[in-house]
C-alpha cells in the first residue's frame, strides 16, 4: 500500500511541478510520476529531507527537485525538436 501512495504523492508533485512551469511532462501520467520520483532524489540530494513529508518523500524538496528535472528535460526536448526540424 505503501508503494502506491510513493506513486500518487510523485505524479502529484511532477504534475505540480509542470503546471508551475507552465510545460506539458512527456508520458501523460506515468511522466509525471517519474519526473516526480526523479525529483524527490534530486530534491533529496541537494536539499536534503525538510518540511511535510508524505510516503516517506519530503514535500518542499521533492517539488524543487521535480521543478529542476522538468525544466532541465524541456530544454533537451525542445534542443531535439531543433535538430529533427
């Protein structure tokens, strides 16, 4: 049970994370579950575990983290659709 809720809490913060950017995640649901697991290490790696903490992912890192990899994955989509133009 455990599991799941790691699973909706990260395509919850990766589709936050995306609406706050104001860009679509590739992948739909299953994308934002990544970018935001993705984003809970990378959160977790650079910030360490602060704040609210929900199926063992610090929230407020997570978010930074998910914030970070989405960004950094629109710029390599859009430099693809450059070169593929």
């Amino acid at each position: 049970m455990e599991f799941i809720l790691y699973l909706i809490v990260g395509g919850l913060i990766g589709w936050f994370a995306g609406l706050i950017l104001g860009k679509n995640v590739p992948g739909g649901i299953i994308g934002n579950i990544i970018a935001g697991i993705v984003g809970a290490w990378l959160g977790g790696m650079i910030f360490g575990d602060f704040g609210p903490s929900i199926a063992d992912m610090a929230i407020v890192p997570a978010l930074i983290g998910a914030i970070i990899f989405v960004f950094l994955l629109s710029l390599i989509m859009k430099s693809m659709n450059k070169r593929t133009a």
